[in-house]
C-alpha cells in the first residue's frame, strides 16, 4: 500500500504519518531525509523533536540523497517503510538540473512501484500563495508539486492534514484524470 500524507508546515502531517505507522502494527523503518548540520542548533532541535517521538523499536535511516535505493534495498522483513519528508530530500537535490532531477524522480517513481511492502510519504504542500520571486524557490515549488501529484496519484490512500486534522482525499475527492503530455503542460 502507498500512502501519501501532505499540509502544511506545522499541520501535524509527521505526527498522522507516525500514527498510521504504528497503527499498522508492523515493523516500520524510518527513513529521515534531512541533512544534519550540527552548527544549526535550531535544525538539530527539530530532528531531535522527530527522533523523540519515534517509537525505540523503529529502526532509522538517514537517507539525504539516495532514497530510490533505500527503498528497494529494504526487504520483506520489514512491512512499513515512513518517509519523512519528501521536501526537505528534495531540498537536497535542489542543485540538480532538469534532466538530472527528471531521471531522479522516474527512479523514485519506480522504487516506490516496485516496493514489496507498505510504504507512507510526508509532503510538505508548497505553492498555496504567491510565486517566489526567486529561482531557486520556483523550481522547489514546481518540483515538490509535481512529485506529490504523481505519487498522489499512484497511491492507495492521500492525507491531507490541516490545523491537526487528517482529511482522506481519496474518500473525499476523485483522482484527476490523466492527460496527454499536450494537455498536461497547458495546466502547468
């Protein structure tokens, strides 16, 4: 099953995504995607605040970069992956160009595909208010829509949490049918 959980900063999406984990009653790997930086004392805060709440039999990687194979390197004895978060691995890949992030996220697509087991992405959602003015903050927002479009619509379930309430989208809401490539760029 392929879960996708998505809001806003602060929305308690992590906090959703760790309940379905532990409801699951599974095995769960952790996967933490951000870079630590020890100078940033505010940074290393909110990772401790995450690692706090994980339960101690959960078992944590960090995964900055290569996320597609540490997905497809975790076998069947373990039955829940948690990917957190989808944004700040991006964040990490920022730098890439076009066609490097475009072979990453097929990649990413596939892994996710060809995954044995049940597995939850959080998401940041980006791009509810203005256009950034700047470009490295355009192509995040492009980049981290797009991605939670596509594996939003491969997944099984998508959460959208908001001020502490978790919505099912797919109880709620109908998937957007898919467009040719044609149609598809005049809508991005």
């Amino acid at each position: 099953m392929i879960t996708l959980v998505t809001g806003a900063t602060r929305s308690g999406k992590s906090e959703w995504a760790e309940h379905l984990a532990m409801r699951s009653q599974k095995n769960v790997i952790y996967i933490a995607t951000a870079t630590r930086y020890p100078d940033d004392a505010e940074w290393e805060l909110r990772l401790q605040k995450h690692s706090d709440r994980r339960p101690e039999n959960w078992q944590t990687l960090e995964v900055p970069i290569k996320l597609s194979k540490a997905i497809l390197g975790i076998q069947s004895d373990f039955h829940y992956i948690l990917v957190d978060s989808l944004g700040t691995w991006l964040a990490n890949l920022l730098e890439e160009d076009e066609t490097a992030w475009s072979k990453i996220e097929i990649e990413l697509l596939a892994a996710i595909q060809g995954c044995k087991v049940d597995i939850t992405f959080v998401s940041e959602e980006v791009g509810w208010g203005i256009v950034p003015e700047y470009k490295l903050g355009r192509i995040f927002r492009d980049r981290l829509g797009g991605l939670s479009r596509k594996i939003g619509a491969i997944a099984d379930r998508v959460y959208l949490v908001t001020g502490g309430h978790a919505i099912d989208l797919t109880q709620l809401g109908e998937k957007i049918p898919s467009e040719s490539k044609q149609n598809a760029r005049s809508y991005e």
